[in-house]
C-alpha cells in the first residue's frame, strides 16, 4: 500500500451524499485499522454507530441540548436547533469511539494515543474506498446527554464521533508547515536525518483542528545518543515528539489526538520505508526536570519517544495474538 500518497490524498469531508453508509464496511474498516496497529499492549475503546434514521434523530437531540440551554443562543433556538438537527440527520452515520482511561497518567495516555492511531487508520482505510470521514470535538458532544445516550461509564472518554459519508467532490488541499521549520538536532551527523525528515513531511498531513500544527520534534542521534541513558533502551536514534500544552482543555485533547495521528503516520511511513521503531510512553516524559534537558517549554509536553533502528533491528512491538473482539454497537 502507497501509504505516502493516501496519507498526502487524504482530506476531511464536510459535505456528504445522501449514500447510505453499510454497517458491515464500518465494522471492516475499523478491524482493519486495529490490524494495523502494532502494539503489544491492548488498546481499550469501544464504538457506537448510528447509521439509522431514528438514531441519527436520537443523537441530534441530545447534541442539541446544549445550546438550548445557551443563553448566547437563546434568540434564535428555532433556527439553530434546525440547523444542528439536520447537520446531524443529513448525514449518513455517525461513529462515536469512546475510549477507556485509567488513574494512571501514562497508562491513559498510552491507550487515548493508540486509539487516536487506530482512528487514523481507519480515516486512511476510508479514503481508499472513497469514504469520507469527519473527526468531530465540538464541545457541544460533551454533554450528559450525549453521555448517557452512548451509556459511557465514568472511567471513559469520549474522543470524538467520526461523520461518515460518501462525497462528490473532494476539497482542496492545505499546505502543511515542514517538518524542518519544527525540528531540533541533537546529532553529529546531519546526514541522518533526511530520511526522518522525509518521512515526517508526509506524515505532518494529519487531521488537527483549524490547521494548528501544535507539533515540533526533536532528533537524537550519532554521537548524542548517550543523552537518552537511563531514560530509554539504546538505539542508534531517537524521534522526541513534542506537543503544545494549551490552557484550554478541548484543544489539549484535540492536540493530542493530532500528534498521535501524526505518529501513526510516520509508523506507517516508517514500516513501509524498512525503518524499524518503537513507540515509548516512558515515566520520565512526566518528570519536568528530565524534560528540561531537551529544551521542552513549560506551554509543551513530550507526548512519546520513537526509539529508531535500521532494518536488522526488529524494535518496534508486533500485535500480540489472542486480541480481544472489536467493540462495536449499534445505536
């Protein structure tokens, strides 16, 4: 699979036909996405889907309670609850993936990322059979009655609901900030990194709201590697991804689920490439006087480590067997 050209091809769908969606092609697409995931751990999520007239008008209604309850919107209710209702009805299915947290900082981090890749997968797997996908985080989908509608448990987190449809024309493409004009080299051998490089400007073609990149990322390699020691495995590189810490929470979620769909990307990349990595969440991305060291701000976060080996190096974890069922309701 060219996965460079799907990953440049690939854009968000904001108009829909009126197509109905199979449940069956959904079900396939996200058990093909959770194949490609390689991960030794499990990944904890489950999905609702609602592909039927009376579910899509179930879920409108409960999106539409908050701004009901809107005093800023309150004059026009008539007009605005028409338009969200039929945003909603309009469109063929809606796929809401909820994934489980844990009072574990990083185990919780670990599962939302490997979510987030999974569901990049699946917008990628989309694509190819000319679906198109939305990635929805409107706050207004944090409410109790969408919650209760989707029977999530307190240990849960709504990482957003996937609009699904068949489209007859395909938007225009954005330009993407390279990967270059967000990179910090900690290598005494620039050559290196052309190959990274190469990789992260495709893999920057990652879905993120209103296009706010809040990624940059930081390279260790030949000759600094001893910077890593005691802090990660030895390997010949390392790939620090760094995140923005907003002060607003949505858009911390949101930037999160950008840079984990980004790293999916480059895992992709990279496994087409012959590059072998691995992917660590380690305790010490949490510790800010570890962090320093990198020259990571106090508004950033480093969001995982990819350990980078060469094609006689199997680094990266394949997908244990025995993998538990898919998750996936109907509304």
């Amino acid at each position: 699979m060219e996965w460079m050209t799907l990953i440049k091809e690939r854009r968000s769908i904001r108009k829909f036909n009126p197509t109905p969606v199979d449940q069956e092609l959904v079900l396939e697409l996200l058990r093909a996405a959770r194949e490609l995931y390689p991960t030794g751990e499990t990944v904890d999520f489950r999905c609702v889907y609602a592909g039927t007239a009376d579910s899509r008008e179930r879920l409108a209604a409960c999106m539409l309670e908050p701004l009901v309850n809107n005093k800023l919107v309150k004059w026009l209710p008539e007009k605005v609850r028409d338009f969200v209702r039929r945003r909603v009805t309009d469109i063929p299915g809606h796929l809401a993936i909820i994934a489980t947290t844990d009072a574990d900082r990083r185990k919780s981090d670990m599962n939302y990322a490997a979510v987030c890749g999974i569901l990049q997968n699946f917008q990628l797997l989309a694509w190819q059979r000319q679906l198109g996908v939305l990635w929805d985080t409107e706050p207004m989908m944090q409410s109790k009655d969408v919650f209760h509608l989707l029977k999530m448990k307190p240990n849960e987190r709504l990482v957003g609901i996937f609009h699904l449809g068949y489209f007859d024309k395909t938007p225009k493409a954005r330009a993407r900030t390279r990967a270059e004009k967000k990179w910090t080299s900690l290598s005494d051998q620039p050559a290196s990194e052309v190959g990274v490089l190469e990789l992260l400007n495709a893999a920057v073609w990652a879905p993120n709201d209103g296009m706010r990149e809040p990624w940059r990322f930081i390279f260790v390699g030949s000759g600094r590697t001893d910077i890593m020691s005691g802090l990660q495995d030895q390997a010949p590189a390392y790939l620090i991804l760094v995140t923005k810490e907003d002060a607003d929470h949505h858009k911390r979620e949101e930037d999160f689920a950008a840079v984990s769909c980004l790293m999916q990307n480059f895992r992709l990349l990279a496994q087409e490439s012959k590059l072998h990595i691995r992917m660590t969440m380690n305790d010490w991305i949490y510790d800010r006087t570890c962090t320093h060291r990198f020259g990571v701000q106090q508004d950033e976060r480093i969001l995982a480590v990819l350990e980078m080996g060469d094609p006689e190096q199997t680094v990266e974890f394949v997908k244990a067997d025995g993998s538990p069922e898919l998750a996936f309701e109907l509304l």
